[in-house]
C-alpha cells in the first residue's frame, strides 16, 4: 500500500499536480487490532487514521454502516424544510411543494442507488422528512400520510428509491454503464417456454 501511495504521490509531482494530504486518511474496515497496523504517509507526511470517511458526498464509518450518512441528510434536509416554511410567505400548497421538491428532495435521493437504506429505522428516518413536510402544509395537517400523499400525487421515498435501483439495474443489463453484468446477476438457464433472456 505505502509503495502504491508512494507512486501516485510520484505520479502528481510528475504532472506538477498536487495531492491534498489534508484530505486523506486512514479507515479501518471492520474489527481490526490498528495497534501493529503500519502506518501510511504520502511525501513524508504521516497520514491520520479516522472513524469514517467522506467520498462523493457520502459518509461511510468502518462498520460499513450507512447510519451515520442517513443522520447527516435527514438533519440537512429538516433544516431546508424549517427554511422553506419560514421564508415563503404564500402559503400556496403548490408553491410550497415545489420548493420541496426542488431543495429538499435532492437531498434526500442523492446517490440512493449507493446508500439506500434497509433497516426499517434508516427508512422510517429518511421518509419522516416527507411526513412532517406535508403534515404543515396549509389544510394537510388532520389527514394521514397516505392521504396527504394521494392528494399530492406523491410516492413515498422508500418507492422513489426502489424505482432508481430498478432504473440502475437496467441500465446495467443492457450494458449503458461501465459495470460488469456478472458481477451483479446471473441469468436463468434458457427454456423452451416462452419468456425473455433476462429472467
């Protein structure tokens, strides 16, 4: 590991770019004893080991547990929904929910195909920030969730999420990403019965 740190580190001063040492760090992945651990550094500079690890805006800690990253957005996104009802001063249904939909859900749907949740508390955590947004919309506040939904013409998170996995999967069937297909399903053996060759 040092010798290929060393040679991306090579490889920067080559191009005459520069690697930002302030930005890299050492994550540990699962139960390991880090007090024989080697130490890592790039130029010199001793690189610190750390808890979790932020990449591509989304944080990961050394279970490999999403919960930290579900946490972080359902906070952010309560605060945009507090900013909405505070600086809006129509009470618009409409204009409202498409301030959410706009700032909020964003949020929320960023890299789900990476970090979508499957413990009931982590979708319960993220779907609740759609349940308080329409609870204080002008008139919703007495409905159900489900009700509120129909009228909105709404899907929930949870299915928004399922429909941009199905949407990934797509496209790595017919190959529209640079992912192996193989690496992901395995396709049923063929059959003289009618159907499709993607079972």
């Amino acid at each position: 590991m040092q010798s290929a740190l060393s040679c991306v580190n090579d490889w920067a001063k080559t191009w005459q770019l520069t690697v930002s040492i302030k930005k890299c760090c050492i994550l540990h992945i699962g139960k390991v004893n880090t007090d024989g651990a080697p130490a890592f550094s790039i130029d010199g500079i001793a690189l610190p080991v750390c808890n979790f690890v932020k990449d591509l805006g989304i944080t990961v800690n050394d279970t490999l547990a999403l919960c930290d990253h579900i946490a972080k957005i359902t906070s952010k996104a309560f605060q945009h929904v507090n900013l909405i009802f505070r600086t809006f001063t129509s009470r618009d249904v409409s204009n409202l929910f498409q301030a959410y939909c706009t700032c909020v859900r964003p949020l929320l749907e960023y890299n789900s195909v990476i970090w979508s949740p499957s413990k009931m508390c982590d979708i319960r955590r993220v779907e609740s920030v759609q349940r308080k947004f329409t609870k204080r919309l002008p008139g919703y506040r007495d409905l159900s969730y489900a009700v509120r939904r129909k009228l909105l013409e709404l899907d929930t998170l949870e299915q928004r999420q399922l429909n941009f996995d199905l949407v990934m999967c797509y496209k790595i069937v017919f190959g529209l990403v640079k992912m192996e297909f193989s690496e992901f399903f395995v396709t049923a053996p063929v059959t003289i019965t009618r159907g499709h060759p993607y079972k």
